[in-house]
C-alpha cells in the first residue's frame, strides 16, 4: 500500500522564506535607526565633500519625490570639508527628502543647497546644543503643509509620527538627528504652516586634507589574490555560524574562535594563514580591542573588522591603525558584510 502525505506547497515555503527575511530586514532597519537615535552606533567617518553626498544621492531622491514635485539642487563649490560618515550623511539627506514628499501630496517643490556657514556665540545662544563655529550646511526646503509649533516641537522625537498607522515607524527624524548630533553637528528646523518647512543640517568644517582612509566604495573587487583566509571571532553560536555561512558562500575561508583568548592561541599556530580578522567586540575571556592588540603586537596593521550592534564604553581604537580597521553594525546582511570585507582589502592592499 502506498501512503502519500502531504506538505506545503514549494511556492507557500518560498513565500514564508520571502517573509521571515522581510521581517529581518525590517528588524535590523528599526535596531539601526533605534542605535542612531540613541547615538550609540558605530560610524566611520572619513574628511569628506558635502557636495559628494549630494550628488551621488540625488538621483536616488528624484526617483523618490514622483512625478508632482519638482526638484533643484544649488552646491556651493567652495563648499568647506567636513569629518563624517558619507553613508550616515546621505541617509540624513535621504529622510529629509521622504519627510519633505510627504508634507507635498498635492506637488510642490524640494530644494537642496549646500552652503558655508558661520555660528557665532550670539546666534548659539539662541539654539541650545549648537557651538559657534565654521559650518559647512545642506539645507532642505520644501513647500509642502508645513508644522504646527506643537509638531515642530515633537519633530525629532522617537516613534512620534503625524502619518496614518502603518505608514511609518516615526524614526526617520529622529535618526536624521542622532546620526548629526553623533558626528558633531546641528540639525534646525524653520516651518510655516501652509508654506512650508526648511532643515538645515550643520557639520563641522575641518581644514585638514583628506587623509587616505576614506572606505573604497562597496562593489570594488578586491586586487586579484588567493583565496581570502579570515579568523572569525564571536562566543555567540548562532551569530558565528550565521556568519561563516555569508564568508564560505562568498570563497572565503574561515578559521573560528569563541572569544579574544582562543583567538591569539588559532593565531600563534597559524598566524601567517589569516588574512583578516572578523571579531566581536564584547566576549568572555578576552574582548575584541584586547585581542586585536595583542594580534597587532605580532603583526602591525593587520586587518580588522569590528562587528557589533553597541560599542559605547566597549571599545576604544584611538591607538589603533584606522587604515586596516573596520566597523560593521549587527544585524548585518552577506552583502554588507562582503562588501565591508572588500573595502578594507581594497584599501590596505
């Protein structure tokens, strides 16, 4: 006799798949935007040109703003370079365009300008948190609906929202805030009700040149080389597994270790086999900054990347080479991990 059973449907499995990776996804999209807030994540900043970030991001906001919206963009080319996280910065850039779409549903227009600008103590006085100083600024300006003064004192608020439920988390703002106050600037906002609002972010200016260290752009291949060894560190199971997998799919190798101890015992045994190091920062035993000075004690300017979700008080890498180290928020996907893995060759190669 023959018993035939019966199970779900490949295409149902694929759908619940589609679904747990959507939910992961939404997942580590709302830990990030909770870390910027908070002003607790890990950002690499490198001296930069604001009028980079908004080039390079502006066909992306276009695409965003639809068909109703006008756009223009006016960059000042004397603009002065500022010390921050390219990629931190075009988000900032990117949610105060969405913000600015949403206050224009009937149409309207958005204006970007990039803009020196200086603070002196009369005007810091007037807006707590800001310093006087030399600023380089984008400015976003729309002619959308505008706030009330009760909105616009809320506008930066965590899950404070004015949308419809389901339509957004209410963190776009206030991760536009901490990833400014986190990199040393200033975020205003001037709004009036049915004519529109305007945000100014402020970074620093610095005068130093750029120093080399920028991250290569993620999608450049390393130089052509031998299989990549890499010594994963990590005391959490399934995060290491979960990692390895990403590292061995991509043509790496991998040699695992459960914490900072164990690390420097693999690496007295096969030091010359490891590439780079992919360490979590807090671990029994012996923590990650820890392990990495020990490993650079045996060899100097060894590749490093750091992976964590929260580093305040945790780690501390002033004495540490900034040219062979990077730092890769948890929860992370193959694609950024690879990415941040072929940054880092790229650049120490």
């Amino acid at each position: 006799m023959t018993v035939t059973t019966t199970g779900p449907a490949s295409s149902d499995v694929s759908s619940y798949i589609d679904e747990i990776k959507n939910a992961s996804r939404r997942a580590r999209s709302l830990t990030q935007q909770l870390l910027a807030f908070s002003r607790k994540q890990m950002l690499q900043p490198v001296v930069l040109d604001l009028n980079d970030v908004v080039r390079e991001s502006q066909l992306m906001i276009r695409r965003l703003m639809g068909a109703n919206i006008a756009m223009d963009v006016a960059m000042d080319p004397g603009l002065g370079r500022v010390r921050a996280d390219p990629g931190q910065v075009s988000q900032v850039l990117i949610n105060l365009a969405v913000n600015a779409r949403d206050a224009m549903a009937s149409g309207g227009r958005l204006s970007i300008a990039t803009v020196n600008r200086e603070v002196n103590e009369g005007d810091a006085r007037l807006k707590p948190g800001l310093r006087a100083g030399t600023y380089a600024a984008i400015i976003v300006r729309d002619t959308g609906t505008g706030m009330t003064p009760e909105v616009e004192a809320r506008v930066f608020e965590p899950f404070f929202t004015t949308k419809p439920l389901g339509q957004g988390t209410g963190l776009g703002m206030s991760t536009a805030y901490g990833i400014v106050k986190q990199s040393g600037g200033y975020i205003d906002v001037e709004t009036t009700l049915t004519v529109g609002t305007t945000f100014t972010m402020l970074l620093p200016s610095v005068a130093a040149p750029d120093d080399g260290t920028a991250v290569a752009p993620p999608g450049m291949a390393p130089a052509e080389r031998p299989t990549i060894t890499i010594l994963l560190v990590e005391d959490d199971a399934a995060v290491r597994d979960a990692a390895k997998r990403m590292l061995t799919r991509n043509g790496f190798k991998v040699v695992e270790a459960t914490n900072g101890a164990e690390a420097v015992e693999l690496w007295d045994r096969s030091a010359n086999a490891i590439d780079v190091v992919l360490t979590d920062v807090v671990m029994p035993a012996m923590g990650g900054a820890d392990m990495v000075r020990a490993l650079r004690d045996r060899r100097p300017g060894v590749r490093v990347i750091f992976m964590s979700g929260y580093t305040q008080g945790t780690l501390d890498t002033s004495d540490m080479d900034q040219g062979a180290t990077r730092f890769l928020p948890k929860p992370f996907t193959a694609d950024q991990l690879v990415s941040t893995l072929k940054a880092l060759l790229q650049n120490s190669t």
